[in-house]
C-alpha cells in the first residue's frame, strides 16, 4: 500500500502544481507589486523547485501533518474530519439504498429471465444509469420538498443532534447517488448470477432436491456476487469522495466540496491533503473488497 | 499484495476528479456572478461638514429602520419585534473573515454584520455616519473624523482613535493587505484625542469616503489580530452589530447579537433587534429560491435571472430589487491585434445587439448597458446610448475601414452556464458582421491568471461593481486602474480622471466623467452590454432590510414577525 500511495502523491502534487493557476495572484490580488508577490511566495514556500517542495510536504505528511490551509489557515486535517461524517453518511447510505434495490432486482432479473419482470428492470435500469444525476436531484426536489414540503430542500444537521433531522436531509441526496449505483449493480447481479446459474453445479443443486431459494442463497450467489463486490467497492470509493454534484446540489459539506473549492482557489496544502485521503479511501476499499473475496470463495488464499 | 489494478483505482479516481475539476466543469464554482479578486474603488460623494443632524437621544446616530424597497411599498408590520434567528442564503461560501485581506466580493456580505464601517453607504449612495458620528474638511487635504463614544469590540476592547489609526496602519502595512492600494491617498493618521481622529491626504480624494464605507473602512481589533495571526481569518473581532460564533466551511456560520453594540433604534431599543444570525452557501441558485420558498431559510441573495418576472408579480415571496452596480463587458486587451485596431474595435461595439441580449439571455431583468457608470450613481447620464440601436451595415464599414483581413479573436469565458449563453450570443451577432469570435471556457482562476499576464485577446466578463463612480470607471481606463488588462492609455482620459478624483463637487464630477466616457466608448477598450439588477428575495417575515444598491445585506435594523 505504502509504495503506491508514495506513487499518488508524487502524481497529486505534480497535477496539482502543473494546473495553470496561481495562488499567490488569488490571495493578493491584481494590484499588488511584484515584489508583494515574491514576498508571499517565498513566504509559503512557493518559490523552491517542485521536488524540493514536494520532499518537504512529504516529510510533513509522512509525521501525520497535511499543513494548513493557505486561505484560512485551518489545518488540513481538521477541514477533512470536519467533512468525514458528511461524507460517511452520504456514501454509506446511498450504497445501502443501491443494495437493497440492485440485489433483489438483479435476482427477480436473473431468474425471470425474459419475463416482463426482467424487461421492467432493464429498463428500470437503463433509465437509472443514464439519468444524470443532478436531473434526479431537481425532480426528487420537486416533488418532495417545494409540492410535498416533505423534506428540506438543503442542507445538513449533525444525526447527533437531531436523528430525524439528519435522515430527512440525507434521504433525498442518498437516493440521487443511490439510484445509479442500483442501476449498474442490478444490471451486473443480473449477467453474473445468469451466467452462474448455467454451471453444472447448480445443476447439481436442483438435481440432489434443493429449492430454487437454497440454490441460489448458499451457492450460486456467493460466486455470482464476486464481480458485484468488485464492482460496489469501486463505486464506493467514488461515493466517499466525488459526489460533488449531489453535495452542492443540496449544498451539504462534504469531501467532494471541499476538494473543488481547494482547487479552485488554488490551496495547494488543502489540495493535496484532500486527495490524498481520497487515495487512501481507495486502497482500503480495495483492501476490504479483496478479503471479502476470500470469504466468497474459498479458493481465493492470500499468503 | 497490491496490484496494478490498485493503482490505476487510486490514480484515475483522484486523478479524473483533478481533470474534472481543473476544467471547471463543476457548477461548484466559488466565485459569484459578480467576478471576485477585485482590489475595490467604491466611493461616494464629497464629505462635508456635519452629516448627521443632531438628535436628543446621543446614541442614536443610526437613521432608524427604513422599510425595504419592496412591491408592496413598505416592509414594515407595526413595531420593530426583538429577537429571533434569521437564516440567509448566499450563492458562495466567503473566503475569508479579514476584511483587510479579502479579496471576495461576496465575503463583504458578513462583514457587514460582524464589523463597523466608519462610514455607511446609504440607500442613495451616498455616506451615512457609521462608527464615525461625523466628519469635517478643514481643507482638500484633511478629514476629521469625531467618533461614536462607548464603541466596545467583541473582546472588550475600547474602540477609539488609537483603534482607527492602528488600523489604518495595518491595512498599509500588513504584507498580505488587499487595502493597501485603496487607501493610497492617506499620508497619515493622527490621533487628534480619544474620539477624533485626522486622515492627512496626499490630495483631495472624492472616491475615500465611499472606500470607508467597505471594507477599507472596516475596523478590526488590531490587538485579536495580532494575537491570533493567521487565524484570524477564522476567528474575527469586529465592533459590528453580531459577533462571530462559529463557522463550519460550506456548511454554516453563526453570528449572535453582540449585547453591547453601540447603536439604538430612533425608539431607544437596542440594535440588532435579531438574536442570531446563521448563513448557509447555497451555491446552485434553484436550490436557494427552493430554500426560501419551503422556509428553510429567511432571505437569499441573487435568485436566477429565468425566476426573477415570476418573483417580481408573485405575492408568496417579498421581492426586492434594485439597480445593480454591476456590469458585464467584453474587455479586450488593445496591444493584440487585431484588436488594437480602434475600427475593428469599433465595429465589435456597433455589432452587438444589448436590447437582444438583455431579453434572450438576461429574461428582461437587467437593463441595458451602455457604460461604466451604474443607473444609480449621480453620475449616470440616461441619455448617453453610444453604439444603438445596433447597425450591422455601420460595423461592416468599419471592418472594412480598418482593414482588417481576418477578423477573428478569442474570448475567454468563465465556465458558468450564464456566461457561456451570452458569449454564445456575441457570438452569434459578431457572425453578422463577419467577424469571428472564438470562445473559449475557462476556470475563474484560470482566466484571472492570464488576464493579468496578458495572455489573452478578448476576456467576456462582469465586474461586482463599485457605488463611486470612481470604483467602475478609473479602475478600468485609467493608464494606472487595477482592473485595466485592456492596458488601455489615453492621456485624455487619464487626465479627466484624475479631475475627477480630485474635486468635491458632484457636478462637477459627472461632467468630468462625461467627457471621459465620450473618449473612452470611442476607443472602446471595453464593449458594454449589460447592467445585472441587485435581487433580494425574503420570506413575508423579514422586515426592515433598507436595500442599498451594493447588495450587502446590512442586518442591524431586521426583524422577524412571529
């Protein structure tokens, strides 16, 4: 893991830096001298090589500092753990959301095949993949929030101060991100556990007098579902850190946001620091979705 | 145990959000319609002598609560009700709480509740009193200003003319200070005694009073500044009406009533009559109107431009608007040719359509823009309407003149979906003629890069906009304006500007600017099309919000009925 987070931050700080864009220009202003600039840049440390500055923010990180904000001079990592709930909730609910509807789809799909069921969620499917998701957004704020007054149209509260509160302002983000990862996993439940169910093992299964619910729970699902979990874990890992559009959407203060604003105001600490954590949210989910290969499948052994 | 597919996960996720991102092709973009990063000029007409006339009551130097300028003509529903928590929607979150080092319009809407001014603008642009009672010209180069007694900061602090000069002081010499240029004309400050304090001016300089109004007029507790450095963009001391408690970043800040604010209502009661204030970014603008209209929040700023007739003859919702001080422009930068040819500029000017515009892109909600000066300055001059109505066969004959044999530009274009349309429609209406602009979408970051290195053709754009019209027309055509990236020079106009800034007389001043707008729409260094109008939109609750033309939400005299 350490070798290819080394490899993420060199190619995070590169893009980073690389990016047209001066930070300097951003915090002074068009009026300020030359020599102002120069002032602040040697201030922040900006006007050293780039592999200079990157040996020293490394050196930093490697301690467990990520810096300060170059803008509000909040460190790095309280601006993430400040967000991390947001986005924990978020992600995590949404998948919830995608899995108890892409699963059960996918089975009724699989095993009806070709029956009206099947078409239904195909199409049920297509539409939920190729919907954008900020269309779902205004449609679900439509209904809910300006006809039903159901829901708040915005906004976060702390599920610690008010649990209510708190779902009733995730729901709506929740299934925006929800629905398309519902979609992609239903449609991918669907090929895998059809192409399992073709195997002489579930023959096997029917054969020797079990019912259709026993085949498909204890044996044709586990394998079916190893290209799913690859598959979720992928998606939640974007979750945990770009559902931008859905956090400005409904204007929650999460990760996604919080990267894009760093970026536009070229806060290069903030910048690095966000996606670096997005890159290890990736790895460990990658971490998880591998052990979680071993328990579906027997077979899978790591030494 | 990690394998290349790890890696590629891990790259292209982070690596696709950076692409993403760098392309701003996010909605998410922290600028306001009204472009940031501007070093402001505002300004106001001449100061002189006592503004204020004397009342009984010593503390009550505020004028008293004005009904807001809405559609059902007064705000007000009987007496003033004390308390309450108002909840505000913003189309951005603000960058920083030191107002000596901002560099966003937008962070000026807080700052009008957390810090004083030393002087306020009023609804007509001109300056009210603030934390200064009054003020006197001894002569062109002298301002006195008497202070407000009993002013305490958030900390406790006194404030008095030691404070002002410390911050005067601050602002000049803070490495970091974004007021530096603003206050410019100040030689000194002298403590005359603890409520007087003397501003030495290089010159006469009409614009200052105006740039005491914003945030070069905004007095920090110099002694929390000190202490907590850096931080203090976080953690703001101000004198202002609510006191900074908490800000969460994208999320919400919370101010809360500060008790011992210097200021009373014409009744004797206390101001701000609000308990708390919490402000939310709501950055995507359907959301924000959806905001107020389920009541989630209280008042918001700048609906979309498509709801704004809806909102104008609805009665669910107040609805308030004024001429805005903004305008958008093509700027271009006259040392590229072919732009540097004045008939090839000439004929960009004479092909522009702005009464199209304004109705296609805008809904009707702006009004046309001409120049510079905003409608609701003293100086504005309804009458002067160069370049209309527009004349295809005039811009061709002016290609033609300047010989221009490829008539093509670039214009760089912030990547929003309003700025996209109309650059699409310059587009369009330049075709008429036969020229060709080629538009090219950028970051906001991006494009200010390059505006200010110069590397740029043409640049579609707006600009926040200033109440003197000395902030909208120097910054932008004098040879030294901050805002000039046409690197435009005309010695004429350099001279009727500096004019301008140097005398007191309002009359005098708009002939000045008259004269200076004649040579400068001739030159066209800048091809105007639009002024935005100054929306607010309020829940029936709000009441009291006087709506000055600049937009800033002043909260001291609101109130909530039950």
């Amino acid at each position: 893991m350490v070798p290819v987070l080394f490899l993420v931050s060199i190619v995070i700080f590169s893009l980073i830096h690389l990016t047209p864009g001066d930070p300097v220009i951003t915090m002074l202003g068009e009026e300020a001298t030359l020599e102002a600039r120069d002032r602040l840049r040697a201030q922040l440390g900006l006007d050293r090589p780039l592999p200079v500055q990157y040996a020293a923010w490394l050196a930093k990180v490697v301690t467990g500092d990520l810096g300060r904000s170059i803008r509000t001079n909040q460190p790095v990592a309280e601006a993430i753990t400040e967000r991390l709930p947001v986005t924990i909730q978020l992600a995590f609910l949404a998948m919830a959301i995608a899995m108890a509807i892409a699963l059960p789809v996918g089975i009724i799909a699989a095993t009806r095949r070709g029956t009206f069921a099947d078409i239904g969620s195909t199409v049920m499917c297509l539409l939920g993949v190729s919907m954008p998701n900020f269309l779902l957004a205004v449609f679900l704020v439509y209904v809910f929030s300006l006809t039903l007054r159901w829901l708040p149209p915005i906004g976060y509260i702390s599920p610690v101060q008010d649990l209510l509160g708190n779902l009733k302002g995730m729901v709506m983000p929740a299934v925006t991100l929800g629905v398309f990862a519902a979609a992609a996993t239903a449609r991918l439940t669907r090929s895998s556990l059809l192409e399992v169910l073709g195997q002489d093992y579930v023959r096997t299964g029917y054969a020797k007098g079990l019912d259709e619910r026993a085949v498909i729970r204890r044996h044709a699902m586990k394998n079916a579902l190893i290209p799913v979990v690859t598959v979720v874990g992928l998606q939640l890992g974007n979750l945990l850190g770009s559902a931008i559009v859905t956090e400005t959407i409904f204007a929650l203060p999460g990760v996604g946001r919080l990267v894009v604003d760093s970026i536009y105001q070229r806060d290069f600490p903030l910048v690095q620091g966000v996606t670096l954590y997005l890159a290890v949210i990736f790895l460990v989910v990658n971490l998880i979705v591998d052990m979680i290969y071993a328990y579906l499948d027997p077979r899978i052994r790591y030494s | 145990m990690v394998t290349r597919r790890d890696l590629l996960k891990g790259a292209l996720g982070t690596g696709v959000l950076l692409l993403l991102t760098a392309c701003g092709s996010q909605p998410a973009a922290p600028a306001a319609p009204s472009k940031p990063a501007e070093p402001a000029k505002p300004a106001a007409p001449p100061a002189k002598t006592e503004s204020k006339p004397a009342e009984s009551k010593p503390a009550a130097a505020a004028p008293p609560p004005q009904p807001a300028l809405t559609k059902e003509g007064s705000g007000q529903a009987g007496r003033p009700q004390p308390g309450g928590t108002i909840r505000i929607a913003l189309s951005s979150e603000i960058t920083t709480l030191d107002p000596h080092l901002s560099t966003s319009s937008q962070d000026r809407q807080i700052y009008q509740s957390v810090y004083d001014s030393l002087v306020r603008l009023g609804p007509d642009l001109n300056p009210a009193p603030g934390l200064a009672k009054s003020w006197e010209q001894s002569d062109p180069k002298t301002v006195v200003f008497k202070l407000q007694s009993g002013v305490k900061f958030h900390d406790g602090e006194p404030f008095n003319a030691a404070a002002v000069k410390a911050n005067v002081d601050r602002m000049k010499s803070h490495p970091r200070s974004l007021r530096k240029g603003e206050l410019d004309d100040i030689t000194s400050v002298d403590v005359v005694d603890e409520l007087t304090v003397k501003f030495n001016l290089k010159g006469p300089s009409s614009p200052l009073l105006s740039l005491l109004t914003d945030r070069a007029g905004m007095m920090v507790s110099t002694k929390a500044a000190e202490a907590a450095g850096d931080d203090f963009a976080r953690k703001p001391v101000g004198t202002g009406p609510f006191k900074f408690v908490e800000w969460v970043k994208d999320d919400h800040m919370t101010l809360r009533k500060w008790e011992q604010h210097w200021e009373k209502d014409a009744d004797g009661v206390q101001l701000p009559y609000l308990d708390e204030v919490i402000i939310k970014p709501i950055p995507d603008g359907t959301q924000r109107l959806t905001a107020v209209r389920t009541g989630t929040v209280d008042m918001i700023d700048t609906p979309p431009s498509k709801d704004m007739p809806a909102l104008k003859t609805g009665t669910e919702l107040k609805y308030s608007e004024q001429p805005g001080l903004a305008y958008r422009y093509i700027q271009i930068n006259v040392k590229k040719p072919p732009l540097d040819n004045k008939a090839f500029r000439q004929a960009i000017a004479w092909s522009i359509d702005r009464e199209a515009i304004n109705k296609a892109v805008f809904f009707n909600v702006g009004q046309v823009g001409y120049q510079a000066i905003p409608p609701s300055s003293f100086a504005f001059d309804p009458d002067f309407k160069p370049y209309t109505p527009r004349d295809v066969a005039r811009a061709k004959a002016k290609l033609a003149e300047s010989g221009v044999t490829d008539p093509k530009f670039t214009g760089m274009v912030p990547n929003t979906p309003e700025d996209k349309q109309l650059a699409e429609v310059f587009k369009e209406q330049l075709t008429d003629t036969g020229i060709t602009l080629e538009i090219e979408l950028l970051e906001g970051t991006v494009l200010g890069d390059r505006a200010l290195k110069r590397e740029y053709m043409a640049s579609i754009n707006g600009w926040s906009g200033r109440p003197d019209p000395d902030g909208n027309v120097y910054n932008f055509f004098h040879s030294k304006g901050a805002q000039n990236r046409s690197d435009y020079l005309n010695p004429e106009v350099d001279k009727l500007l500096d004019a301008a800034r140097s005398t007191y007389d309002n009359a005098e001043r708009k002939k000045l600017y008259s004269q200076a707008n004649e040579l400068i729409l001739d030159d066209s260094p800048i091809v105007f099309s639009q002024h935005r109008p100054e929306v607010k939109v309020m829940s029936q609750r709000v009441q009291g919000f006087v709506h000055v033309p600049d937009g800033m939400m002043r909260l001291w005299n609101v109130w909530l009925t039950k």
